[in-house]
C-alpha cells in the first residue's frame, strides 16, 4: 500500500508495550494504524474522553493490547494527550506488525536471515464463525506413494505414526486462504526440493517434541510449509497454531474413530463406520462433517470440518457439530507399514 513508507516512519519512535491495566486482557505487539479519525477514550465503557482527542487518519500509534480476545477496542499510546494512554474502536484502524523479509514475523518465532522488513496487518484470532478443515492422515498409506521421504523410509511398526493418525494440516477456509503476507519468493520454496530453504520456525520444547512425533513430515520440512501457507493465515505465532493443531488431534487419536482403524489394520473400512465412530466420541451428527479420502484401494487421509473459535482444549465435538456436513462414500484398507 502506498501508505508503508511513512507508516514505518512514524513508527520507527514507537516503543515496548507497557503493563496493561486491569481492563486490558490481551497484550499485543505492533502498532495501530488509524484509517479514520476517531474518538480516543479514557474509559470507552463511559466514553469519557477528556480534552475530546481523536486519532489522526494514517498515523501510527503504539499498541498496548484489546479489551478482549475477540476485541471491540485497542489500547494504544498517545503522545502529547493526557492521560496518554486511551482506547480506540478497532473498526477505527488496522492491528500492524513488522515482518522480515520471508513474510514471517520478526516476533513470532520465525529466524529471520534476510535483514529486509515489512509491513502487514497482523492475523486477527479466529472468530466464532471461522470455519477449518483439520487434515489427518493415514501415514503408512502416504508412504506407499512416498517410499523416498525421510519419513517414509525409516517408519517402524513402533513409531507412533504406524497405528495413529498424523497431523497433515490445520487450514483455515474457504480453501484459498494461503499465504497470509508471505512473500513470492518463499511461496517459491515451497516444493518438496526447497522446503530446507524456508525459514525455521521456533517453537517450545514441548510442542516441537510433540510435533515431530505426530506430525513425521516434518522429517522433510512439512512444518515450515504448513505454516508459511496455512498458519501465517491463523495466527501470528508458530507456537499458537502448531499447539492448538495438535490439541485437536489428540482428541482424535484417544477417539474411538483411532481404536477403530488400530484394530482395523490391513481390512477393509467404510465411510459408514468411520461416521459412526465420530458419532459415539463427538456426538450424533459428527460424523456427517468428515470426509473419507482414498486413494488406490487405501484409506489415506480425514478431512474433518470445523467451525468456532479454537482455543486450547476447546472440544472438537463442538467444532464438528457447528461444521457444514460433506459428501463422502470411499472404502478402503486401513495400510499396515511397509510398502506393498
């Protein structure tokens, strides 16, 4: 937009968030970008606004937080006003960050080797009416058409993966949502042959254990690649979307939908008992919200439909039910490891 090169300028003064007050419940990083000249409160509850201060249309302000998750007004820093610090209504501006080069975020766990930085709108937290499709996969199945991938090539019977499902994705929708402020030069490094080349993600010793048990593609970069394609259009962070997209599977995989493929491997499955194993652990109807993909005679993968706010530990039983249901009627073996 024609208006970055001065937005940086103005915010090149601006500095670390402080402590926010009681009615603050949500830091932020960044900066707020008025797009309208709007009414600054003390207190936006009693719209009090002593010496009636407004923001100024395309000025940036430094950002102390939201009122809420789901916010009606940011708290920002107003120099030159008293007091200084006032609230806005978000419908007044634009929540910005600063992002290096990759389009990855500066702050959000991404490392940064390119030195260039931008600006872009920062991802707003799903909403109630956010719809995802939650994609697990049947590893051995993958791997019969992958024999070459370092996942594929050292899978055990004993490996997590061999009798539970593994993460593929977790993709904001409608389908088309991709690549959330990223650059076409990463959006370049995006097949399998370059994936090494796209920026690292850092995330919490706890949550790269667990990623890399539940998702083995990450053995070939598949991490970096769901993130800069579907996760840049989640959330800010690497450690939100990968934390959240593993809660949700593993409410899959202590489900009866896991024990009924564990006990079914090398038979035959149907899109009817997948269903009705959804429906006994999530409820009636859950079932009607996911799609059965087979590929060759195998069951290779469970588009699962979404809708609602993902939280952690938020029940996958009530983002099913709130989903749209799907058409889906293949059957097929549930892979044992090893190729065929």
């Amino acid at each position: 937009m024609h208006f970055l090169s001065k937005v940086i300028v103005g915010a090149a003064f601006l500095s670390a968030a402080s402590v926010l007050p009681a009615a603050s419940q949500v830091k932020l990083e960044g900066f707020f970008l008025a797009e309208e000249a709007c009414p600054a409160f003390q207190s936006f509850r009693k719209q009090t606004n002593p010496g009636s201060v407004y923001v100024e249309r395309m000025r940036a302000y430094e950002l102390l937080g939201k009122n809420k998750l789901q916010a009606s007004h940011y708290f920002i820093r107003m120099n030159g006003v008293n007091p200084t610090e006032r609230w806005v209504d978000v419908s007044c501006g634009l929540h910005m960050v600063e992002v290096d080069g990759s389009g990855q975020g500066a702050d959000n766990g991404s490392d940064d080797s390119s030195g260039s930085k931008v600006i872009r709108p920062a991802v707003q937290g799903p909403s109630a009416d956010a719809e995802f499709l939650l994609a697990a996969s049947w590893q051995p199945a993958f791997c019969q058409t992958h024999q070459n991938l370092p996942e594929c090539i050292n899978q055990t019977g004993e490996r997590y993966d061999a009798d539970h499902f593994a993460l593929h994705g977790l993709w904001p929708q409608p389908r088309g949502n991709f690549w959330c402020g990223v650059t076409e030069a990463q959006k370049n490094l995006t097949d399998r042959e370059n994936r090494h080349r796209l920026n690292s993600i850092r995330l919490s010793d706890q949550t790269r254990a667990e990623l890399n048990k539940v998702m083995p593609g990450a053995q070939s970069y598949l991490d970096r690649y769901e993130w800069v394609k579907h996760g840049t259009c989640y959330s800010d962070s690497p450690e939100e979307y990968y934390a959240e997209s593993l809660d949700l599977m593993e409410q899959l995989n202590s489900s009866a939908v896991r024990d009924l493929f564990a006990a079914n491997i090398g038979e035959v499955l149907t899109t009817a008992q997948v269903r009705a194993a959804f429906d006994e652990t999530f409820g009636a109807g859950a079932g009607n919200r996911v799609q059965v993909r087979c590929k060759g005679g195998l069951i290779t993968e469970l588009f699962i439909n979404l809708k609602g706010r993902i939280e952690p530990d938020t029940p996958m039983s009530e983002l099913l039910l709130a989903a749209k249901p799907v058409q889906s009627d293949c059957q097929g073996r549930v892979d044992p490891v090893g190729f065929n």
